[in-house]
C-alpha cells in the first residue's frame, strides 16, 4: 500500500478568489475524484487549524494499492485538471509517498 501525502500553503488571492475560497473549492474538487477514480482506496482532506508561521494550509492524504495505482491517478484527466488549477492557487507545495 502507497500513502501519498500533499500539502499546500495557498495564495491570500488568487483567480479573483480569496484563500477560504480556494481552500474550499480545492478540498471539493478533490473529493469529486474519488467516485471517479477507482485507484483512490482512501482520501482525507483537512485544513490547517493552528495557522502558525510553519503552518501550510491543506493537507491531501490518499492511499493506493501500488506506485502503479498511484501513476495513473497523477495521469488520470480529471485529476490533472484539478493540479492545474491548485498551481495557480498556491504559493508551495511539499509531498511525500511512502510505503505502509
């Protein structure tokens, strides 16, 4: 099994949205893939609540059978449309994929 973890400090504005909005439509999008894509076993999405200088603001847990399952769902269509609009929404991003 293969946990995927993102996470993301947002932009104050951005595509004439502000940070809360784009946390939600983010965290929305994000969950719209997993009936969709049938690689996800299990995904959690949940926002910073203690907002410190170290703090990003959201985190993306999910979970795979393989690096395989994972591959696809980074190429999967509808996933690579959501990447693209968190690239125009945040300011960084750090992840991790471990084995568990």
């Amino acid at each position: 099994m293969i946990r995927h973890v993102v996470m993301w400090k947002f932009k104050s504005e951005a595509e004439g949205k502000t940070k809360s909005e784009n946390l939600d439509i983010v965290r929305n999008s994000l969950y719209a893939l997993v009936p969709i894509i049938n690689e996800i076993k299990k995904m959690e999405v949940g926002f910073d609540v203690k907002h410190t200088d170290s703090s990003m603001d959201l985190m993306l847990l999910t979970e795979f059978d393989s690096l395989e399952s994972l591959a696809l769902y980074a190429e999967h269509p509808e996933h690579l449309k959501v990447a693209a609009y968190v690239r125009k929404v945040v300011e960084s991003r750090v992840v991790l994929d471990c084995e568990i």
